[in-house]
C-alpha cells in the first residue's frame, strides 16, 4: 500500500491536494506528482500541519519553485507551500527588518528601499523566497543573505517555533546546516542606512536579463561555482552551450543555466546535468556540484 493511503486525512484550515502534478509549481515547468500538496493558512495553521504528519514523513519546502527538480516519478511524501503563507515584512528598530519566510526576495529588496536601506539590492537577483535563501544561503551581484542575518526563527517536526542566532549554524558558499529537521519560518535581518552602498535595483536588474536567460523556463545557476572560478566559464570552455538532451538544452546566454524549451522531462534536464558534470570532469578535472536540489523518484 502507498503511504499516501497510509496517512489519515490532513485537517487544516488551508488546502490539501492529493496527487498534485509538481511540473506547475517548479520554475522548470517538469516533474511528476506530489502524493501531497499543502498550502497552510498561516503559522498556527503550518504547526497543526507538521503535528499531524509522522515523524517519518517525507518533507519538501516549497517556495517559487527556483531551485528544485523534481522527478518524473514524483515526490512521495508531503509538500509544503510556503508562498505567501509567512508573508510579515517590517521595520524594526537599528536598521533590521523582520521577514517572514514566505515574502519573495524582489519583494524584500523592494521594502528596504523604500525604507532608504541598502546593501540588500542584491535580493531582487535572487528568483526565490527568503526561506530558501536562508535554507542555501543565497547570493547574487556580490551580496549573500548570511552576512546580513542578526537572528531566525525555525519550526520543527512538532510545530514547535525556536529563536535561533547565526552562531548556531554553520555557514558556507550556498550551504547552510544547522539543527536537524528545523525549517526557516522567520529572520531578523540587518541593512545599512548609507546610500554610498546602495546598488541601483533596476540598473541590476537589466543586468541580470542582459547575462541570463531571464524569461525561459529554469531553475536559475545549476551548478555552484568551484573555488578560484566559475561554472559558467568551464561550461564554456567545454563547448556544452546549447547542448541539448530532449527538450533540455543549455543556454547559449549563460552556461549554468538549462532551460527547458522543448516540453523538457525531469528526466532530460537529470540527464544533461549528469552529461555537463562529466564532461566538465574529463576535460578540466573539476567535478561541478549542483545548486539545485534533486528531489523525487525515477520514472519506471
């Protein structure tokens, strides 16, 4: 029997879908189904949520869907919906802004200029959310979203919300770990007030659409870049832009993007990562790690 039959119905006051079809909630436009989908009210709603699913439930957080691949065969287990759902965005005293998990990072950028804070432009780059920003510790134009964080709040398998300080984690170039099954509901996050810092959000963002196939179905970076370089170039320099496997193919405008253009499987973009990776490996000796998390089963 399926664990999607072995799990009572879920009684909250979002919705609950069954069976969801993942290619309409990932930026990809691919992936099979989700055994579920749902889509919390709000806090107390996310905690009568996680108190309901078995402590061995398959989780997946679900923002923008910017970051994540998931398999033809689909994701057994629950997801949970993000967007919208930890929308809080506010003003707090010494140049800090307190923002819910689910407020998209453009949106963020866009707050804290208004507020004649700076040093945050580089969020309207960032095509996700903040929980997915603090959960990878993203980056974009030079700017990472730990160097700002002054404090967190994370909830955990028994809905429990905890503060949590920086100190607590352990944090890299796009890798953040810290407590075991604890997700970002919050963050305190810390700005500067001189202008001699700021970044023109537009003038960044018409950079971003001039060097990245801005527009087309994709995840954003596929791979991290390694030490010293950058994934992009070594793609290049392989001869991989516009490599296609089915309806995948990599970008002709930026290397470490691949854009489904073709009605693209789950399957052809897992395919020409892995194509991209080895051949990256064989020519330069350098394995790329992926940025984007992998998640679900293989079609049979």
């Amino acid at each position: 029997m399926e664990a999607v039959h072995m799990i009572s119905a879920i009684m909250i006051k979002g919705e609950v879908r069954y069976d969801e079809p993942m290619a309409g909630h990932t930026s990809w436009r691919a992936g099979g189904k989700a055994d579920r989908y749902c889509i919390p009210a709000d806090i107390d709603d996310l905690s009568l949520l996680l108190r309901s699913l078995p402590d061995d439930e398959n989780l997946l957080w679900m923002g923008l869907g910017s970051n994540t691949l998931i398999r033809d065969g689909g994701f057994r287990g629950t997801v949970i919906a993000t967007q919208g759902v930890m929308s809080q965005l506010e003003r707090r005293e010494n140049n800090c802004i307190y923002v819910g998990a689910g407020v998209a990072g453009a949106k963020l950028a866009r707050f804290c200029a208004s507020e004649n804070l700076y040093g945050v432009e580089f969020f309207a780059g960032i095509p996700g959310l903040v929980g997915g920003a603090l959960a990878m510790n993203a980056g974009a134009f030079g700017g990472e979203t730990w160097r700002h964080v002054v404090s967190v709040e994370t909830i955990d398998r028994q809905g429990e919300i905890h503060q949590r300080s920086p100190e607590d984690y352990c944090i890299g170039y796009r890798s953040v770990q810290g407590p075991k099954d604890e997700w970002f509901v919050s963050a305190l996050l810390k700005f500067d007030d001189n202008k001699n810092d700021s970044i023109n959000i537009k003038q960044l963002l018409v950079k971003r659409a001039e060097s990245q196939p801005t527009g087309t179905a994709n995840c954003g970076s596929v791979f991290r870049n390694p030490e010293n370089d950058y994934a992009a170039r070594l793609i290049e320099q392989c001869g991989l832009k516009g490599k296609r496997i089915g309806g995948a193919v990599v970008s002709e405008k930026h290397a470490n993007f691949i854009i489904n253009d073709q009605q693209a499987t789950a399957s052809d973009i897992e395919i020409l990562i892995e194509f991209i990776q080895k051949t990256v490996q064989e020519q330069t000796g350098i394995m790329l790690q992926t940025e984007v998390k992998i998640v679900g089963e293989r079609q049979v």
